[in-house]
C-alpha cells in the first residue's frame, strides 16, 4: 500500500486524523510547516506523539515548489489529504498575506503535485466561511457562495474554484470539505472553546461579539475525522464528458448552537461563572452557520452527531490536563 500524503499533520483536525490513519494500519507522510501563528510547542507535542506511532514526518512550506514536488515524485502519492493552511477569520484582518501564500499558492502546490503523479482522490479543507453573507439556513452547498466577507472565507473559495478547474482539465477527482467550527481535545488557543476556558480559569473578561447573539454548528474533531476515513476511498466519478469529477460537501453537526449557551456549558463544566463583556459584530464574522449534510449522508452513509455537552466534557478533560502538564 502506498502512503497517503496529510498536509498540516501537526495541526489539530491533522493530528487527530492521522493518529487514526496510524491506528488503521495506514502509511502516512506528513507534511507541516510549524508556523508560530499560535504556539508551536503545541504543534511539536502532537507531532511527538505521532512520530511514535510511526509517522513519516517532513517539515517544510508548501508554498516552496520544487520542494513539494520533488515530495510527490519521491512518493507518487494516490491518495492526499490536504487540511494545511493558514486558518482564522480574524487573523486575515492584520496578516492577509500570510494567507494567499499558505491557502493559495500551497494550493496550486498541491494540485501540481498532484496532477504529476496522477493522484487518485485529492481531499482538501474548506470552511463554512466561504458561504459569506449568505443568510439562507441551513447552508446548502447548492447555495451560492460567491460573496465572502473574509479574506479567509475567499482563499477557501479560490480553493474550491481551483480544484474544480484541475477535475476538469485533467481529471483529477477532487473532495473538498467544508468544515463547520470544529472542535475537540488537542484544538487550536484561538479557538472559542479554549478562549473561554482560559479567560475563566484565569478570572478575566471574555468577548461575545453580536452581543452574545451568535449561532455557531459545532462540529466534534472525531466526527470530522470519520467523514474524511469514509471519503478517503470514495473519489467522485465523472458521468459524462460535460461533468468533472469534483465535489463538495459540508462537515457539520446540523444543530447551531447560540455562543451564549455554548458559553454556559463551558461554564457549568468548570464549576465557574465567567466575565463577560458583550460587544458588537467584528468585521470578517457571520452571525450564524448551519450545514445542511445530507448530501455527506447520502455519499458515506454518515452525518455527525456528537452531542455538545459531551464533546465540551471530553475537550475540557484535555485541556485541563496539558495546562497542568505544561504549568501554564
């Protein structure tokens, strides 16, 4: 069998699909920059672990051509896994080139990459940012989502447009999976759920923006990771000459959640009451997500259901323990 290629492997959906792929018997290369966008020391402590199962680990940029392609040439991967990416919706705000560099040349990396060897499936990470200001719920992908309202939101459409172009011209089949906030042990610190856990650990005041009036589709790290295994072997097929075989799906647990409430749980989780100072909309933010999945369903038999309180238990079980180990 030959390896699967997984880009981003130290990141947090990576780390958690590949210790999957790795416990299944899978021969992974991965693939990660460890960039300093949130600390690193987290990225390198997933990576230990995964290192001891048996990963085959490179570090470098995809952004870098020749080194990526010399990558798939030594390797002739068929089946890649691409969740690698600058993420954050409000980081684009100040850092925007750090995302045409990440999201859209890694990208044509990958897809140059891929077009070389002639990769069988090419799986890759959207977001649900790229429905914008869409206000129809729940989100379809047979929406439109041409009027993003981030910089994020858009390189992840570039994405989508990019890889549909390459299903065309040279028929390489292409997934891409629309994420909806994600969540689950290992996450990132910028991430909501971590966030509140640590201004309320640490008795300081934490945002709500919208006034606490958000709606957000959590989505539990595992059910993503049981998606992406039921995909991997499943590459869409072109019925005729007028068809590419691309597609795209939404990843997401159909039940939005208000912050105030997700706050709440987090809340009665830790035992503590949190400060909470409310402010109005932030630039490049959508009021609610919601993914309509059947089409996920229907394709792999699957939909995501992990219950939110059970998901934020299991988080925060984690998220308390490495404070602990690491002493901060």
């Amino acid at each position: 069998m030959k390896p699967i290629l997984l880009t981003g492997v130290a990141g947090f959906i990576g780390y958690h699909l590949a210790q999957r792929l790795l416990n299944e018997g899978f021969s992974v290369v991965g693939v990660d920059c460890l960039s300093d966008y949130y600390d690193p020391q987290l990225k390198r402590d997933r990576l230990d672990l995964l290192l001891a199962q048996g990963l085959e680990f490179r570090k470098f940029d995809l952004s870098h051509h020749q080194v990526t392609q010399n990558l798939f040439h030594e390797f002739a991967f068929e089946q890649v896994i691409h969740l690698a990416a600058q993420a954050g919706v409000r980081y684009s705000l100040t850092n925007p080139h750090a995302y045409t560099s990440s999201n859209i040349e890694g990208f044509l990396n990958v897809l140059e990459g891929c077009r070389s060897v002639s990769s069988h499936h090419l799986l890759y990470a959207s977001s649900s940012s790229v429905y914008g200001s869409n206000r129809k719920l729940p989100f379809s992908t047979q929406d439109l989502s041409d009027t993003p309202v981030s910089l994020y939101g858009a390189t992840k459409k570039a994405n989508e447009l990019m890889a549909h172009s390459y299903a065309w011209m040279y028929g390489l089949p292409c997934t891409g999976l629309r994420f909806f906030t994600v969540y689950g042990p290992w996450g990132r610190p910028d991430m909501a759920l971590y966030l509140f856990a640590r201004a309320i650990l640490e008795d300081r005041p934490l945002s709500l923006f919208n006034h606490g009036k958000m709606m957000r589709d959590f989505t539990y790290v595992d059910d993503v990771v049981e998606a992406l295994i039921r995909l991997l072997t499943r590459p869409p097929q072109s019925k005729t000459d007028e068809v590419a075989p691309a597609q795209v799906l939404n990843v997401g647990n159909h039940s939005p959640v208000e912050l105030k409430e997700f706050l709440r749980l987090i809340e009665e989780k830790l035992g503590k009451k949190a400060q909470v100072e409310l402010l109005p909309m932030q630039s490049g933010d959508v009021e609610a997500t919601y993914a309509e999945v059947s089409e996920l369903q229907a394709k792999v038999d699957f939909r995501p259901d992990t219950d939110l309180g059970q998901g934020i238990d299991r988080s925060l079980r984690w998220y308390l323990e490495y404070r602990r180990k690491r002493g901060i």
